[in-house]
C-alpha cells in the first residue's frame, strides 16, 4: 500500500510528459502521456502515484492528517519550467514604446542611452533589498502562473561586483519563494558605458577576472553572451564561452534575434545547451543545431513585444529535428510573467500544435537546463510540481489565450491557488 500526505484525484485528464526520451524530437512532441480520469498521491513532496483516480482508490493510502482534494474535472500539467528570463532588474522601459512603435529599433534605442542601458542604470542604483524585492514578487507572480522552474539571468549591472551582487540574489530568492531556481551568468550583455570603445578590454575582464569567480564560487551554472552586431561578435563570444566551458559553467548563446550573425554556429560548434531567440536562424543554422542536439529556446512573445516583422519559425524547428524550448524573455523589453501566454503565442504565431508547446515548456525546457531527469514531467520519485488548469483537455491551456491556473504546486506546497 502507498501512503501519502496529499491525494487530488478526479482530474479529467493529467499530461504526464512522461514517456519517451527527453528531450522530444519532431512527432514524439505531440506524446503528453496522457492519463483519463487522473489522480496524483504525493508524498514528502515526491510524487509516489499516478494512475486513475479508480487505481488511487484501491492503491494509496492517506497518512495521519492527509488530505484527498477532488479536481472536479480540471486538468493538469507538470510545473512550467521557464528556462530564459531577465527577472534581476530595476526599472521599466515604458518610455520606450511610443520609440518602437514609431520604428526605432532595439540597437537604435540602446545607442540612445535606452533599452539595455537605461536599465543597467537603475539596477546600478537600486540597493540589494529593492532588487531582491522586485524580483520576489516577479517570481511569485510568475508561479501563480504555472511556473515551478525558472532560470535566472544576470545581466544588468555589467560590472564585476554588479553581477555578482545579481547572482548572489538567485539562491535566496529560491529559498524564499520554493521555486527551483538556475542562475545563469550575462556579463556579456552589451559592452558597459565605461567599457565604450573598448570591447575587447571588457571581454577579457569577463574572461580573465569575473567568470572565474563565478565558476569557483558556484555561484551560476551556465554563461551565457548576447551575439549579435553592435553587442558582441562571434569571436568575442566564443572567447568568452570557451572559457566559461573551461571551467565548468554551461553555455547559452543569445543568438540571431535581429540579424544573422553567426550565434547559432557557435553554439552548435560549443555544443551549447541552447541557443536562444533565433528569429534570424537559415535552415543550415537549423541543420547543424539538430546535428549538435543544441536546444533551440524559442521566445514567441519577444518579437511580439519588440514589434519584429517576422515571428519565430516554430514549426521549422519542429520538422528539421531541432530539441524545441519556449521562454518567457522577462525583462524590462518583453514583460511576460505568465507561461501561458508564451505558450499560446508559440501556438498562433510560431505555430507550433498545442501538443507540442506544451512540451517544449516542461519536459524540453528542463532538459536545456540540464534539469531533465527533475524537473518538467509528472512521475513517480520526481518533484511535485504541477498546474491545475480549469480546462476540459489540456490542449485548451495554449488554445485559450491567457488562461491561469487555479492551483499550483511545488514539492506537492500549493504556492497558489483560485
């Protein structure tokens, strides 16, 4: 007999996200692992059932104090795992749009003393309390929809200190909120106004002076470098991700989001584990990134937010084999806090099916994070992490645009509920 401290039964359906390989490929993204008529047991915050609500009747057991709640029909997801945002910052940029809607572009507004810099300047000047407060009730917000999983970035203070006082925010923040947190070093976010001039002087005092306290002092897992004209070049990149994979950090490349530069190349020659935005990706950058296995982490509301003319190419990605993510790129540019709303733009504008942005938001975005065998699928011995969503079947999350979850759970802790 199983015993658990928590049973919710009576789900019309539960996307398991469990069968098969990790990551997904092509067809196998339509496979959720669906169970009819589903129920969940959770124990010491692991799932130790999942079956029908009929096998959970005769097979689990409550312990003293147990509760057995009745889904009534609702339908559930693993966690989403979000596994590119820039949630360490001050600021906002609302005094930008009525610029980009006029058709300034994103380098034009940087080069003002906008976008990027407008914000490294008010994170500069935030202290440690208000960033760590910001940034909590960003999170706390982004679980209420469905997110249990989310990588971190830094990225908006350019300095030595600055990022490591951003990086050291990561782990408290995960204490806080009981969300599962990966820290991901961007140093290489733009070249620094006192760097002006001079990128290469600030590339290898990333290389030289700060990426190795970062990887001594554990304080991320993977460096990432946005490569792009007019921020940093190839060379500059693989430069700085080179070293970084030398001492034992995990690489991400920002890469083709404006223009084909040559980031998705990169990453494929590194082997990184993803290349990010790629709305400017060729089919031989598609090729080799499926050659390499490189997850491709699509952010379908960027362009939207950043009013691109061409939205991300979802389902070529899909059919030439490529690993497919999505993100939320929460920043200051593109302010999405809700996973759902990714996933319902990777559904209209990148085209992906439902089956397969739902997918690409757990069991694949885990995998980019190297979390594949934790995070991103409901299974018995993994944590759990769930979203219950008032839907007749779980395709209707992406369909329904917007749609939030009425619970949400981390290691079997309701963080939300409606």
């Amino acid at each position: 007999m199983i015993r658990a401290d928590l049973v919710l039964s009576g789900f019309r359906e539960v996307a398991t996200l469990a069968a098969g390989p990790v990551p997904r490929l092509g067809p196998a993204m339509e496979e959720l692992g669906r169970v009819e008529d589903g129920a969940v047991a959770i124990d010491a915050g692991r799932f130790v059932f999942v079956g029908t609500s009929r096998a959970a009747a005769r097979e689990v057991r409550l312990r003293s104090g147990g509760r057995r709640i009745e889904m009534d029909g609702s339908c559930a997801v693993p966690g989403f795992v979000d596994p590119h945002t820039h949630l360490l910052f001050a600021g906002d940029r609302s005094g930008e749009v009525a610029a980009k809607v006029r058709g300034a572009s994103y380098l034009e507004i940087a080069r003002r003393g906008g976008g990027i810099f407008s914000t490294v300047r008010a994170t500069r000047r935030a202290s440690t309390a208000a960033l760590f407060d910001a940034a909590e009730a960003r999170l706390r917000r982004m679980a209420a929809w469905g997110t249990t999983t989310a990588e971190v970035k830094s990225g908006y203070a350019l300095t030595h200190a600055g990022e490591l006082r951003l990086l050291s925010l990561v782990p408290r923040l995960a204490r806080r909120t009981g969300l599962r947190l990966v820290p991901t070093y961007l140093g290489a976010h733009a070249v620094p106004p006192e760097f002006a001039g001079r990128p290469g002087a600030y590339v290898e005092e990333i290389v030289g002076r700060t990426l190795p306290e970062v990887a001594h002092g554990r304080r991320a897992r993977f460096a990432d470098v946005f490569c792009e004209p007019g921020f940093f070049s190839p060379t500059q990149a693989s430069r700085i991700l080179t070293a970084a994979r030398e001492l034992g950090l995990g690489l991400r490349v920002h890469a083709e989001e404006f223009r084909h530069s040559g980031g998705a190349r990169l990453a494929a020659r590194l082997g990184a584990a993803s290349a990010d935005h790629l709305l400017a990706a060729t089919d031989d950058d598609l090729a080799r990134l499926a050659e390499r296995g490189v997850t491709a982490t699509l952010l379908p509301v960027t362009p939207f937010a950043s009013l691109a003319p061409a939205p991300p190419r979802g389902r070529d990605f899909v059919e030439a084999g490529v690993p497919v993510a999505l993100g939320s790129d929460l920043s200051p540019n593109s302010w999405v806090e809700g996973m759902p709303v990714v996933l319902a733009h990777a559904v209209y504008a990148a085209r992906l099916t439902p089956a397969e942005a739902l997918t690409a938001a757990t069991v694949n975005a885990a995998h980019s994070l190297g979390l594949g065998g934790a995070a991103g699928t409901i299974a018995v011995g993994r944590d759990a992490d769930l979203a219950v969503f008032p839907v007749r079947a779980v395709e209707e999350i992406p369909d329904r645009i917007g749609v939030a979850p009425t619970a949400v759970y981390r290691q079997g802790i309701c963080l939300s509920s409606r």
